[in-house]
C-alpha cells in the first residue's frame, strides 16, 4: 500500500521535508555502490583482450575476443533473477539492508577473479570458476543498481531529484575512470608481457578494501522517508504485494521501463564496455592511446553528467531524453566514421559526440525510471525492468557486435546499433512516457527541501489532487475485481 491521501486531504503533516544532509549522505553511500560495479566492468572491459588470452588461449583470433565478451555478457543471465529476488526482498524488508547484501557479494565476486589460477596452470577449470565468478557478480548486481536508484529518488526532494540522482551516474564514470585509469596505468608501467602474466590481477584485488569502506557507509544510513511513510500506512505489516500481481497490475509501465532500459543500456555498454576493444582488436589502435582516449571521455562526461541533471529538473529529463536520442539518430554513423579514420583528433571527436549523448541518459534516467513505478512495488518492478532489459540487449551489446562485425567485416555495425536502438527509443519517450519533474513520486506525498514551501505544496495537493491518483485508483479497481472473482469461483 502506498500513501492514501485523497485530492483534498494533501495536509501539512503528510508533506515530506527531506534532510538535504541526509539526502546527501544517501547519494554519496549508493555511489561508492555503484562505483565499485562499474569498477569491475571497467577493468573486466579493458582487459577484454588479455583475459581473453588468459583464460580462452585454445582459441584463436576475434573469436577469443568474442569468448572474453560471452564471459561478460553471461553474468547478465542471472541478474534478472537477482532482481527478482533482491528487489521482492527491498520492498519487504527496506532498501537499506538489502543494498547491504548486495554490496558484499560484490566485492567477494569481483576479488575471487583475480585469485582464479590461469588456465595454463588448471586447464578448463580455470574458465569455469571465472564464469562462477561472473554468475555471483551478475546476480548482486540484480539488486544493487536499481536499489540505488530507489533509494537515491526515495531519499531528495521532488524539485532536486534530477541533480542528486545524477550523482549516482557520477559513481559509475567514476568506477570506470577507476577501473580504465588503473589498467591503462598498470599497461603503462609493466608493459603487456607483464600484464598477461600476472599484472592484469592487481585491479580485481582491489575490490575487497573498497568493497569494505561501501559497506560502512551504507550502515550509515537511515531508511528512505518514502519507504517508511508506506510503512506506516499500512494497515496490515504483512501487507505486500506478490510477485504475480506485480506482473498483471503493473504491466503497463513494466513494459515502459523496459523499453527505456534498452537504448539506455545499448548506448552505455556500447561507448563504456565495448568501445576499448573496438579499437584494440578491431581498429588496430595502440592498446595504451586508444584506454587513454576514452579514459579522457569519461573525465569529460562527469560534468555533463551533472549539468544534465541539473536542467532535467527545470527543463524536464524527457525532454532531454528526446534530444540524446535524436542526437544518436543523426550522429551516430558519422562518429563511428571519425572514429575509424585514425586520427587521434578525429578519434577523440567522436568518442566525445557519442558520450555526450549517453550523457543525456545519465544526467536523467536515475530519476526518470524510478518514478514509473509506485512505492510498495518499486525497488521489484525496477529490478526486474532493469535487469531483464539489461540481459537481453545491454550486456549483451558488446558480444552482438562483435560477433557481427567477425561476420560482415563492416566496423560500422555499431553505429547501425545505435541508431536503431535510438529509433525505438524515441518513439517510446515520446508517447509513451509521463514526465514526472518536479512532482511527487508516484505512491507518496510531496517532498520538500524547506519548511517554507509546505504550504505551497498543501495548496497544489488540494488544488490539483496527486497526479498519480487515478493510475493508483484503476490499479486498485483491477485487483479487487479479480479478487472478488475469485471468490466467486
């Protein structure tokens, strides 16, 4: 159940004041979360080439390459299931504790991969306990993303949300910087002989210390005030909903989330995971220049990041959505054309345009994709949006590609990707999506920075009622027709 308010009973006392100091507290604790998944992404992306060689060396060429990717792309099959299972779990038990978990499991992952004896030394051993590795980390990684988004829009006030959910994406370039910045730095200093040998370990034995400082500060913190408002709402504590009238009554904006997970994720695994690969194994770029490259974008991207959150709150996060997507429609061919031209300027020009536009997503969807849903089903629907679309075309975006360019021998499939995946994209934001800026979540009550603008938003809660009001009330329609059908038969 969420908050229960009516169009004219929006009063004072129901009017969230979220504790900015808190919020931020909260922002920072899931970043460093977030950070250290894409840590692992980063270093597992960037040393694509050599784990291939590590652990696949009975197979030669691209192929290997496409091997190290399916290695990656694996660990995506089980986060769906993760979110369904970690996600039910945030709606029953809190955010908090379960972000808790997620954390950990992490960490243990990520540092096992690094201990794994090569496959000279253990045979197909070795790839199997890699692949084990994976699983584990794809699994947690069902819950961690999407709690943070929860708990990251459950956590500010309704006209900030934009910029502080921004933060979280700061987290993950962050992790990525970490990761790429520490492989192109170890490549740098031992060279690539050393670093097939042992040195490519040293990133994955880092996990543990950092994983350990996240788990502290999310200990920290308190639950989210939207999580707690339903809680005391509810008539029964038991109360929650299952998981298959999660899927019946909520279909409609499961559906959505999916769709905008998709171009989101194709556009992020593309220019992130896949991107360093393509032009070492592809395009034949020096391994060091081509990491320093893109390491270079992602320095860049952060404050763009930010800036993107910040108008998403004024100008509205659809919006700039919908000009990220018609950016990638109308640029993405001539960027991948840049690309592979070879110089280092035209290179870098490139690279730039297609994370600027993955930039627009970063700044707006943390705060977009969490108000789909309502408070007592968002950290399960967000998961398993999340998660399932994330499987089926984001983890898998640098092994289709790759595979697709060994097939065609054309360097511009990307690009056909991502105007495709942009196409579809922009239909769905454009007709398909509610913009929520500046509004409540959908499930609760107004939240406010200051004490001086409760009675603003009292006199707009009673003028116009809560927006999500009527979706609440067809929802509640459906599930108490099918439950008195049922107790008719």
């Amino acid at each position: 159940m969420d908050y229960k308010g009516t169009k004219d009973s929006v009063t004072k006392d129901d009017v969230t004041v979220v504790d900015i100091g808190a919020a931020k507290k909260a922002v920072t604790a899931t970043s460093i979360g977030n950070a250290m998944e894409w840590f692992d992404f980063g270093i597992y992306s960037y040393l694509a080439v050599t784990i291939g060689k590590v652990f696949f060396p009975e197979v030669d060429g691209p192929m290997q390459l496409v091997y190290a990717f399916a290695t990656f792309a694996v660990a995506f099959l089980v986060r769906p299931i993760g979110g369904i299972f970690f996600g039910m779990l945030g709606d029953r038990m809190g955010r908090k504790k379960v972000l808790a978990i997620t954390l950990v499991m992490m960490a243990i992952a990520t540092l096992a991969i690094g201990l794994i004896p090569s496959y000279e030394s253990i045979g197909v051993t070795a790839s199997i306990l890699l692949l084990i590795a994976r699983l584990v980390q794809g699994f947690s990684t069902g819950g961690e993303y999407s709690g943070a988004m929860t708990f990251i829009a459950e956590s500010t006030p309704d006209k900030k949300r934009g910029i502080m959910a921004s933060w979280l994406e700061v987290g993950t370039l962050t992790g990525y910087i970490a990761g790429s910045g520490l492989v192109t730095l170890l490549t740098f200093i031992l060279g690539s002989e050393t670093m097939l040998e042992w040195g490519w370990r040293i990133p994955f034995l880092i996990a543990g210390p950092i994983g350990i400082v996240g788990l502290y500060l999310r200990n920290q913190l308190e639950e989210t005030p939207a999580f707690e408002a339903m809680e005391k709402a509810k008539d029964n504590k038991k109360e929650h909903i299952s998981l298959k009238e999660l899927l019946v009554f909520h279909k409609n904006p499961l559906l959505i989330g999916i769709l905008l997970v998709f171009f989101y994720n194709v556009t992020n695994y593309m220019v992130l995971s896949y991107m360093p690969s393509h032009l070492t194994a592809v395009l034949g770029y020096g391994e060091t220049n081509g990491l320093l490259l893109i390491l270079i974008v992602m320095c860049v991207m952060i404050p763009i990041v930010l800036l993107m959150g910040y108008f998403s709150d004024r100008i509205g996060g659809k919006n700039i959505i919908a000009g990220g997507l018609t950016g990638l429609i109308i640029f993405s061919v001539p960027a991948f054309y840049m690309i592979g031209t070879g110089n280092t300027w035209l290179v870098f020009l490139g690279i730039l345009i297609l994370a600027i536009f993955l930039a627009a997503f970063q700044g707006t969807m943390p705060s977009l994709l969490p108000s789909l849903y309502f408070t007592d089903v968002r950290y399960g629907a967000l998961s398993i949006t999340y998660n399932l679309s994330a499987s089926l075309f984001g983890g898998t975006t640098p092994l289709a590609v790759a595979w697709l360019i060994n097939e065609t021998a054309n360097n511009y499939v990307p690009s056909y990707y991502l105007t495709a995946a942009s196409v579809i994209g922009i239909v769905v934001v454009l007709f398909l999506v509610k913009d929520p800026t500046g509004k409540p979540l959908r499930g609760s009550p107004p939240a406010v920075e200051k004490e001086q603008e409760i009675q603003a938003a009292v006199k707009k809660g009673q003028a116009e009622g809560l927006w999500w009001k009527e979706e609440k009330k067809e929802i509640e329609g459906k599930i108490q027709a099918q439950k008195s059908e049922e107790s008719l038969n």
